[in-house]
C-alpha cells in the first residue's frame, strides 16, 4: 500500500468503524471524498483495490452489518431498520440484506431466536 492509499485507508476505517457515517441516508462518493479529505478517484481506487468492491457496496456492508446486530440485539425495530440503518427505501434495504447475507432480514431474525 502507498502512503497516500495507507492515510486514504485509515481514514475511510475510521469513518465506517468508529464515526459510523455509513449511517447518513445522504452519504455519496463526493461528500465522502470531503470529509476524506482526497478526491472521488483516489478514494474509489482506494476503496477498489482494498476492499474488493466499490463506494456503494463498502457502504451497504457496513449497514447491513449494523443491521444484523441491531436485530441481534434488538436496538432498533424492525419496522424502523431502513432509515435506522442509513437506506433511504425498504426495498432497497431488503435487496442489500438479501444480496449480503443471502436472506431476508426476516428470516434472520426468526434465526436468531
């Protein structure tokens, strides 16, 4: 990794992991790149190449990620998960928990109990 890919890197962890902005309905590759502090194309191609995906599906990981332990832990209704969890549509939420956990949220509930 380079140093200025290295600073992109950790600075994109830190932003997911610890200031949870994957939670922002409104988050885009360009709001991103500000707050990053680089441009769009540093930080696809940062993104890219390590975290084998791009922008959009990095973010919906890490919301469908939360969502799985707010279901876990029952944080957050169920009713409530798409906006809870940053997705501005249900059915865009339930395509992403279907497409990253392959089912349901539903049904991943029902399996936790």
């Amino acid at each position: 990794m380079d140093g200025i890919q290295e600073v992109i890197y950790d600075k994109v962890i830190d932003c997911l992991e610890n200031k949870k902005m994957f939670l922002d309905p409104d988050l885009s590759l360009i709001k991103f790149s500000k707050i990053v502090g680089t441009n769009t194309t540093y930080l696809s191609n940062t993104i890219n190449q390590h975290f084998n995906c791009n922008f959009r599906t990095l973010v919906n990981q890490y919301r469908i990620r939360y969502a799985q332990e707010a279901l876990k832990d029952g944080s957050i209704q169920f009713d409530h998960l798409p906006a809870g969890t940053g997705f501005t549509s249900k059915s865009s939420f339930y395509d992403w928990f279907q497409k990253i956990t392959g089912t349901s949220p539903g049904a991943f509930l029902k399996n936790q109990k």
